[in-house]
C-alpha cells in the first residue's frame, strides 16, 4: 500500500508541472489577435522574416517566450510583446498554436542536395553535427530535450537564426549546442540547411 503510494506520489511529482503549463486553446485564440500581425492568424507567417509556429510544441513555445521575458533573446517588437505577457497567458498561446496545423514551403533545388547533407550527416571534418540528431529525420524536434519542430520554417527566417547562434547574439540553446555548430558553418551551409528545412514536411 505504501509502495502505491509512493508511486502515485512520485508520478504527480514529475506530472505537475505539465499540468500547471497546459494552457487553454480557445483562451489561447482570443488572445492570439495581436500575435497574428506577425504569425500568421493559424500560426502560419506570411513573412519570411517571422516564424511560422503552427504545430510548434507548446513546451518550446513557453520556452522561447520566456527566453524573450529573460533577456535571452532580443527582438524589439517580440520582447516588448514577451513582458506583457502573464504565465497563464502564455500557457494559452502555446496551447493554440501548437494545435494549429502548419503549412510549409518549398526547397531551393539548387542547395537541396547540400543541405540535405548536412542537415541528415553533417560534416564530421569540420565538427558539425547532423541537424537529425536533435531535430529528428522529419525536422519534428523532441518536446521533452527541448528541441523545436523546425519542418517547414521559413529558409529566411531559420537563416537568421543560424547567424544570430553564430555570433553569439542567440543565447537560448541547450549547453551552447547551436551557437557551437552556427559557428563552424559557412553562409553557404546555412543558405542550404535552411532552404532544405523549408521543404521539410
């Protein structure tokens, strides 16, 4: 009896977080008017400056929202957004567009096959891992690392985060892990790697 206890004690222990983070979708809708001016009314961004968050996982979105609350990331517009923010919204915002179903684009066909390369086996030569390593085959991330669904992100605006992890300006990575690939990578590599990621589905 006492061992069943434990059990049950120990398993809302490791549960209760995830049931304090799970946020509303239809709350999270009426609330997403002013995030749509950027991503997209579904979470689909029709800029390639801004990223698509349509089925991102809600943990990751929770994550890179209070990353912007933290200062570990800077964007004038999204951490002015970020601060207006309370818990509870958040958890609300990651619940509806991680519902959402996201649309994607198109390869470049002219840097598929590098980016493919790089992206499934990375170039040992240089230090830089396959990008499946954490991102999975399909770009579809791993919500319990951390790791986000980047399967059909805007080439652009993947990029520009690559740059950014390269130069040290992104600081929201497990263990420094991107910032230390984004440096090893040439402007070729990331062109490639982020056309290729576009066209993932």
């Amino acid at each position: 009896m006492i061992k069943n206890v434990l059990t049950a004690l120990a398993f809302l222990a490791l549960a209760g977080p995830a049931i304090a983070t799970a946020g509303d979708a239809a709350a999270g809708q009426a609330k997403a008017a002013v995030c749509a001016a950027c991503h997209g009314v579904d979470g689909n961004s029709v800029n390639p400056e801004w990223p698509s968050i349509a089925g991102q996982h809600p943990e990751y979105i929770i994550s890179a929202i209070e990353a912007f609350q933290q200062g570990l990331r800077d964007n004038v517009l999204m951490t002015a957004q970020a601060m207006a923010l309370s818990e509870e919204d958040i958890a609300d915002l990651a619940a509806y567009f991680s519902s959402q179903t996201p649309v994607g684009g198109e390869a470049d066909p002219d840097v598929l096959g590098r980016g493919e390369r790089l992206f499934r086996g990375g170039d040992p030569d240089r230090g830089i891992a396959a990008c499946i390593a954490c991102h999975g085959p399909q770009g579809q991330g791993n919500p319990v690392a951390g790791y986000p669904v980047i399967a059909g992100q805007h080439a652009v605006y993947t990029a520009s985060q690559l740059r950014l992890y390269a130069s040290g300006e992104r600081r929201s990575n497990n263990n420094q892990m991107m910032r230390s690939i984004a440096r090893r990578m040439t402007e070729e590599d990331i062109r490639a790697v982020s056309s290729y990621v576009q066209g993932l589905r």
